[in-house]
C-alpha cells in the first residue's frame, strides 16, 4: 500500500506539471488581450505596453512560466546585487524590500536622476536618503541601476532616459510620470513555494483570493455532498432490489429527468418558485467575505438545485449496479440455501453493489468542486467555479493556473480515496 500511494504521489507531480503547462500554453495561445480586458478597451497603446511590462507579460513564455513555477526573486536579487526579502504590513499587505548589508530593508524611487533610498529600520522606523553611488556605468557609457520599487517590482532606471510611464490606479485612473523604469520585474516566490502571483484582473494575491473561493466552494459543495450521496446509494439500491417494479420505474424516470435538466433551468425554477413565489429563502447568495455559514438560508438554493443534478445520476448508476449484483450466481445460491432476503441483501449485494458507485462518486467530489460553475454564476455564489470562469475571460493565468492545480489534487487525492475504499469493499482488491 505505500509503494501504492507513492506512486500516486509522484503521478499527482507530473500531472500537475503537464496540466500547468498546457494552461500556460492555452492561455497564451487564446484570443483577447489581457491588458484591454482589463483596463478596457480604449487604453492607448503606450498605456497597453506600459501595463504588459509592469505585469512581466512583455517577456518571452518559457521565461513567464519559469517565473510562474519557480519564482524569480532569485534572478531578481541577482540583478540587484543584495538578497530579497518578501514582508507583510500591520496592515496585512505584502511588500518586497533589498536587505541592505547592516540588516536593514531598503527600496528606492528616481526623482530627476537622483536616486532616493528608502530604509526601513528595526521597530519600523522609516527614514530616506540620496543613494546615487548606486549608478553604474554601462558598455555604452550610460549609467544604470537595477533596485527594489514601491510596487514590488525590480526594475531598471536608466539616467537620461526621461521615459514615460503609466501608471493604473484604482479609483483614480491612469497617472503619467516621468523617469521610468526601461525594464520590470514583478516580484514572486512561484507556484512550488506557495505564491502562484498577483492576479492580473483584481491585481490582489492569487494565494489569498482563491482560498477564500476555495472554501467556499468546499462548502457548497460538501454540504451538497453529505446530503445527495447517502441519499442517491439509498434509493438506487431501493430501485435496484425489484427490477421492473413500480417503485423502480418512478425512481428511475425521476432520476432522469432531474439528471437531464440543464443546471441553469433547476436553478432558474427554484428561484422562482421557493424565492419568489413562496418567499421561503434568499434568491441570490450575496455575503461578500463573510463565510457561507454565517447565512445558511442563502445556501438553501444552490445546494438543492446540486442535490437534484447529483441524484438522477447517481441514483441510476447504483440502481444499474444493484440489479446487476442481484442476478449473479452467489446470489441465487444464497437463496437456495435459504437465507434470509435482507441478510442477503446486506451482507452480500451492497458491498459488491457500492464498486462501481464510489469510482462515480469520486469522480464527482472533483466536478462538485470546479464544474459548478453554471450553478454558483446563476446563484451569484462567489465560489472557486465562478472565481475561474471570471479569470479565463480576462485570460488571467496566475489565477487559472492556481484553480487547475487544485482540482488536480482534488482528482488525484479523490481517485486514491476511492482506491482504498476498493480494499475494504472487495478483500480479493490489493495493491503492492
């Protein structure tokens, strides 16, 4: 068993690996510019291409995904000449500073051609200074410095070059300065270490925006889960005990036509009947940052509406199971020895019965995750589905890469579930 979950550990790594890099390349590779999804569509083109290198997207892919995967303040704090050092604010904000050689954190910002050092002392003590002994002199004979800005970037100051830059800030538009950087490193420590990057669309850490998502799809889609499965195996097996019977028919044409129902049309009826017409619960799921069971009457709709999706199929796959158990040959051998019908049915059928179900369930814990996306937009529901959807169509690929790799591990770690559940259900099942 642990050779076992050691080679599923190192398929999840690969898998992993092959996912992210098709993302990088679909992504790249699919319609639409980043910068006017974002900014909109009448940025000029200095302010589009002023944007793409604050951002790093005016580099080449290979470098981009390598930055993505393994960061880049290595090659950033080579650039610069100190070691780097990422620090979060009383104010919960991350900033990156150079560590100066006595210890101290230090960044810089150009105003005409001086150099402005910006020290950042133990206690919090800030305090600035000219630092032009940091120029360089170039092969062409022009002087440059490579440094730490105030936008967690490294960037290349050029003197002389008067560049112009544009600047996006929120609330307040596009601000035009001059003396700007030639060249941009936006600062991250990479997927392997935990920081997948800043979001292109919101401009916040993916790491902080996609757990808060990510919990609350886990509990839409656990609660839907500890509700829809127990029930589903229940009533297939009921169906599948007596083939053919009434009981089997209404389960199973019920079973359909929930299953075969547009998610968005069992969404859109629910509203309108339990939300609007009854008035029993809230139509929409609008709790901002607050966690999803702080207003459970607002999970009432989208958890129905998984319940009856998640039922008809499942229902029908145990239902198919069940029958096909109860026609094997040990079964009628049990008969003839004249056990009872339900120890029969409990120590024999349902254990057999279960295997082809868990193998469905499993693969849906990971569908319940990130393809209840129609649910959670028809909902408002600001989870993890609806979180991707809105990345892909600003072509955000820090946050897309961050939702696949966690519905990878979502598929992996699910499917190893299901392999061990194999072992308890089936002694016969073993794994070297």
């Amino acid at each position: 068993m642990a050779k076992f979950i050691l080679r599923r550990f190192f398929l999840l790594l690969l898998t992993m690996f092959l996912v992210s890099v098709a993302v990088f390349l679909i992504t790249e590779s699919s319609p639409g510019n980043v910068a006017r999804n974002v900014l909109g569509a009448f940025v000029t083109p200095e302010q589009e291409a002023s944007f793409l290198a604050q951002m790093g997207l005016d580099k080449p892919i290979h470098t981009r995904y390598l930055f993505w995967l393994l960061g880049d303040d290595w090659y950033a704090s080579y650039k610069v000449g100190l070691p780097l050092k990422r620090i979060t604010t009383e104010d919960g904000f991350d900033e990156w500073w150079a560590v100066r050689n006595d210890g101290a954190l230090i960044r810089w910002r150009l105003e005409g051609e001086n150099l402005i050092a910006i020290a950042r002392l133990d206690g919090g003590v800030v305090s600035e200074y000219e630092n032009n002994g940091r120029w360089r002199t170039g092969k062409s004979g022009g002087s440059y410095f490579w440094g730490v800005d105030d936008q967690n970037h490294v960037v290349l100051w050029e003197k002389g070059t008067d560049r112009k830059v544009w600047t996006f800030v929120m609330g307040t538009g596009w601000m035009e300065s001059s003396g700007g950087p030639v060249e941009y490193i936006p600062l991250k420590k990479g997927f392997v270490r935990g920081d997948p990057g800043v979001s292109l669309r919101t401009g916040r850490p993916v790491s902080k925006s996609i757990f808060l998502r990510l919990r609350n799809s886990l509990v839409l889609a656990g609660t839907a889960f500890v509700i829809v499965m127990p029930l589903a195996l229940f009533l297939g097996m009921l169906a599948g005990l007596k083939e053919g019977s009434l009981r089997d028919r209404a389960l199973s044409v019920g079973g359909m036509m929930f299953s075969v129902t547009p998610e968005f049309a069992t969404g859109i009826f629910l509203i309108l009947i339990v939300a609007v017409w009854l008035k029993l619960v809230p139509g929409a799921t609008v709790f901002g940052e607050k966690a999803p069971w702080e207003r459970p009457d607002m999970l009432v709709l989208p958890v129905l509406t998984l319940t009856l999706i998640e039922l008809g199929y499942v229902l029908r796959i145990t239902r198919a199971s069940m029958v096909e158990v109860m026609k094997s040959p040990y079964i009628r051998t049990a008969h003839l020895k004249g056990l009872p019908y339900w120890r029969i049915v409990f120590r024999h059928a349902v254990r057999n019965a279960l295997m082809a179900p868990i193998t469905v369930i499993m693969l849906h814990v990971n569908w319940l995750m990130g393809g209840i996306v129609i649910v959670e937009v028809v909902f408002g529901y600001p989870g993890l589905g609806k979180y991707l959807l809105d990345s892909a169509l600003f072509k955000d690929v820090n946050a897309l890469e961050a939702g696949a790799m966690i519905l990878v591990t979502v598929a992996v770690v699910t499917q190893l579930i299901a392999d061990i559940a194999y072992t308890f259900l089936n002694p016969r099942i073993r794994y070297g």
